[in-house]
C-alpha cells in the first residue's frame, strides 16, 4: 500500500460519468489529489455484459496502481456491480471504495428503509447487485429496481429538465408511484444530474434521494482518516481518458462544475 499522506485517491469509470464523484470528493477533501480515468473508448459499460466489463476494469485498477494511489473508487456503478471483488483482489492492500456499497450504506442509515427504490443501467439492474448489498445488512427491505438507459445519453446531452428529460422520467419512475418507496438510490453515475427533477416527477417529496456520489466521498474521507493518511496540502486533479480527450473536455463542467485543463490521452490494454 502506498502510505504517503500526498499519494493520490484514483476514481474511475465508464466515461465522464464518475466526474459526479469527483467533484464530491473534491468538495469533501478539497486538499487531496486525485487521478481519474474515463474509458472513454469503450463507454457505455452499462449494455455490456459482466466479463467485458470485469476485463476493462482490471485493466484500469492496474493502470492507477502503476500510478500509485492511496485508494482506488469505483464510480461506476456498472463497475461496481460487476468486477468489485476482482478489483479488491487486484488491488491487494489498497482500499477500493465502490458506489453501491456507498449508497447501500446510505440508504439504510435512514430512520425509514422498509422500501427502497433503485435505478441504474440495464447490467446494474441485471446483476441485482444492489438488492444483494441492501439485503446483506437489512433482509427484510423491499427493494424496487428500475433500469433507465435513456438517461445517460439524455444526461450528456444536457436535457435533464426539458419536457423530454420529464416525460421519459416519467415513464421510468412509474413503477415507484403505486409502492411508495422510502429512498429512491441514484444508481448510476449520470442520474445526479436529474437530482432536482427527479421527486417534481415523483411527485412524493417524501422519497428521499440517495445520491452514492457523496455517500462515497464521506466513506473515502472516513477510511482516509482511520488510516491517518489524509492529505490537507494537495488539490491537484489529473485526468486520463482513452479517448476524445476534447469532447470530455466539453462535457467535463455538466458534471464536475468546473473546467477542465489537465486531461491525457492514453491507451489501455
Ligand atoms: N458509469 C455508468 C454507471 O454508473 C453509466 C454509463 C455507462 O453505461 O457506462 O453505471
């Protein structure tokens, strides 16, 4: 493990995405460095199945330990549903925080967890990974899944409060409105970006919104701290994309709520 307190937490996903992580923990440990790989080439991660998914990813886990990082996230929640215990493996004493294991925490922090609702890509909902992590802890919960696929593309369009954004939240979050959910788990990178519109269609203001991007930076900042390997006097952020290094650029302040400068190309195999 790397121990030095100015070592860098790497995060990674499908794409720009996990961008919604970063600047989470940007906010929650303003003085670390981070290095964050976007799979640029191979996004979406979402309609592939486990194996590829499992490949990509083991590819990335060994090219942030090269890069040598305190601690690795996935922000990916399709990573995290399919390569979590691979990554754990591969990354040896290296914490390896993931999102659904952040927002399945979250999610049962709250007083009232009897009906959980989920919704992410068609391999996160697929793989159940979600209702596994919740049912660990807490057997009993119901836990509701929905798979939204148009979301992302809608996301990186920028139409997340247009009539479209709406209509198609609509039909996807329909399943909710007969169940009355408790929490409703953001289980994908892009669906923070819809966080305002989301109970407006839900039309419940009681469902909580569980966004795994905080929940996984205050998890980061904890496990930081137990190991004493916090870092006050850093805030550099670097990105790496293996991909149109320009369109992320484009895309990166939707996401991050900043511009981005420092962005490299690089090939991963
Ligand atoms: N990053 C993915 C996730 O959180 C969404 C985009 C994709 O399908 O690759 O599941």
């Amino acid at each position: 493990m790397n121990t030095s307190h100015s070592a860098p937490i790497g995060i990674f996903d499908s794409g720009i995405g996990g961008l919604t992580v970063a600047k989470a923990v940007m906010k929650a440990l303003p003085g670390e460095d981070i290095i964050y790989f976007g799979d640029t080439a191979r996004v979406p991660y979402g309609i592939k199945s486990e194996e590829t998914v499992r490949m990509y990813a083991l590819q990335i886990t060994r090219f942030l330990l090269e890069k040598g990082v305190k601690m690795i996230l996935i922000a990916c929640n399709t990573v995290s549903a399919s390569a979590k215990e691979e990554i754990i493996q591969a990354a040896g004493d290296v914490p390896v925080l993931d999102v659904i294991t952040a927002g399945t925490q979250a999610a049962i922090g709250f007083d009232n967890h009897s009906r959980i609702g989920v919704i992410g890509t068609l391999a996160t909902v697929n793989s159940k990974a979600y209702e596994r992590s919740i049912h660990e802890i807490e057997p009993q919960a119901d836990v509701i899944q929905q798979a939204c696929p148009l979301l992302v593309p809608l996301a990186e369009e920028g139409w997340v409060d247009n009539e479209i954004a709406k209509q198609t939240l609509s039909i996807y979050l329909k399943p909710f409105e007969s169940k009355k959910i408790d929490s409703l788990i953001l289980g994908c990178t892009h669906y923070p970006l819809f966080k305002e519109v989301i109970p407006e269609v839900l039309q419940d203001s009681d469902t909580i919104i569980i966004d795994s991007a905080d929940s996984i930076a205050l998890t980061s900042k904890q496990r930081l701290s137990e190991l004493d390997l916090l870092n006050q006097n850093g805030g550099k952020f670097q990105c790496f994309v293996s991909d149109r290094p320009q369109r992320f650029q484009e895309l990166a302040e939707r996401f991050l709520g900043r511009d981005l400068t420092d962005v490299s190309v690089i090939g991963l195999n």
